[in-house]
C-alpha cells in the first residue's frame, strides 16, 4: 500500500485525476498497558488470540470512528520500545514484566468524510513517503478507544493501568483512569501512535475520477496493467488484513489468468 504507490509514481503513467497515492489507510492504533495481580507470561502462547468487534461497527459505518480491540504479545525487546519511560522508571515497569497485559485498538479509518487517509509521494531520490494526517475526528475515536481499554482492564482485576501516553501516569482505579485520560492532550508526540495494517492508495472503483483500479486490479487508464494487493482497498477494512489480501488477490489473479489463456 506504500510500494505500489511509489512504483506507479515513478513510472510516471496516467493519472489524469491524481488519485495515485491517495487514501492511504493505517488502522491507527493506540494502546494501553495492565499491570495484573497473577502473571500473564504475556510473551508466550498463541498471539493476539483474544479480540472484540463490540465497538467496531456499533455506531453504523460512517459514525464515530469504530475500532478492533485485541490483545497483542509482549515480547520484552518489542515492549521497551512500547511502554513510555527511560532509564530507572523504565527498568521498574519491564521488571513486571510477566505480569503485564496490553489492550491495542485498530481504528477504523476511511468511512467518514473527516476520515480521508494519507497521501503516498515521492521523495527526491524516488523512495515513497506517506503523509498521513490525524484528524480531530481520528483523535476522538482515539480517545475513546483509551477509555474502553482502561475500562476493560480494570474489569478484569488490573492493579494500576497505564495509558500509553507521554504524560500518563500508573492509574490505580477505574474512576481515577477515566478522570486523567478527560484531561489527556491528544496531539501528536504526546499519544504513541502504531500500525501494521496499510490500505489503499491505489483504491479501486467504477468511476476513474475517484479511484486507480476497477474491482478486479484493472488499472483504468493503463492496459494490460493490474494490481493484486492491499493498495486497492478503497478503505481500511476494521480487521486484521491478511487473509483479506490473499483472498483479493488469489480472486484477480484467477481471474487474469484466465483471460490472458482465453
């Protein structure tokens, strides 16, 4: 969703209504932090086996920003690199280490007017670059993603919990947790922001005015030139894409196979 971008921008082919690189998709996702009363071993065992859709689509699909709650591993290098904090501060958080449980949340971008994704361009020596603004309407979604976490996680018996923010401290309560997040800045640096996930940015559709690719990867200015992965979704899709793109591409692929046989 970067590279194939980046690859028809330096090919410099049509592109009469500038839609290559646009609505780029990233699943933002935020975070939070559990220290638990039991351990948890949180780096062993299958990852990110448990997961919740209950606000993903609860509010219709061009309401609030939805998102995915899951629970990721955290392995102990990946998790010096998550928890906010330096030096001794840091070394007392990891030391809990096998007692600590994360919440992530995977927003749902590109259903709503406010929710229009980034924009994949070039640098000078050629390599791709996303641009890729959080709006006010993404740092609601955001916000209410921490809440629910926090929320979650003192309801299954954290002792204190932590927004994964710069200026969070260790809440000890539920009431103490939602009062400080009220009160959180939600701006970029301050919130640690991440993503796995990129969509689009060479989204497919029926109108060429609006999209790169029809419904089968057919570019639609370019003959004999389509594109088989998660750049031509035309939104984030509110799941974990994997098996998305490879049902996408394994349907185009098959498709074109037949036609360049017939």
């Amino acid at each position: 969703a970067i590279g194939s971008p980046g690859l028809l921008l330096r090919s410099d082919i049509p592109d009469p209504h500038d839609r290559i690189g646009k609505r780029t998709f990233l699943h933002p996702v935020n975070a939070t932090i559990a220290e638990m009363p039991d351990t948890v071993d949180p780096y062993y065992g299958a990852p990110q086996s448990i997961y919740s859709d209950e606000f993903n689509f609860s509010q219709g699909v061009d309401g609030p920003a939805g998102f995915k709650l899951e629970v990721p591993p955290l392995h102990p290098a990946m998790s010096a690199g998550v928890v906010p904090g330096h030096g001794e501060q840091q070394i007392r958080d990891l030391s809990k280490l096998p007692r600590l449980n994360s919440v992530i949340a995977l927003l749902r971008d590109g259903f709503h007017p406010d929710s229009t994704g980034g924009t994949v361009s070039l640098r000078d020596d050629g390599s791709p670059i996303l641009d890729y603004p959080v709006s006010d309407y993404l740092w609601k979604g955001l916000k209410d993603a921490f809440y629910k976490m926090a929320e979650i996680q003192f309801a299954a018996g954290a002792q204190k919990v932590r927004i994964i923010h710069l200026d969070s401290p260790w809440y000890t309560s539920w009431a103490d947790a939602k009062a400080g997040i009220d009160n959180l800045a939600m701006e970029p640096h301050r919130v640690r922001l991440f993503t796995a996930h990129q969509m689009g940015g060479c989204g497919m559709g029926r109108n060429p005015e609006e999209s790169v690719v029809n419904g089968f990867g057919e570019h639609h200015h370019v003959a004999n030139l389509s594109v088989h992965d998660a750049s031509i979704f035309p939104t984030s899709i509110g799941a974990n894409p994997q098996l998305s793109v490879y049902a996408l591409a394994a349907r185009n692929s098959t498709r074109l196979a037949q036609k360049l046989r017939s």
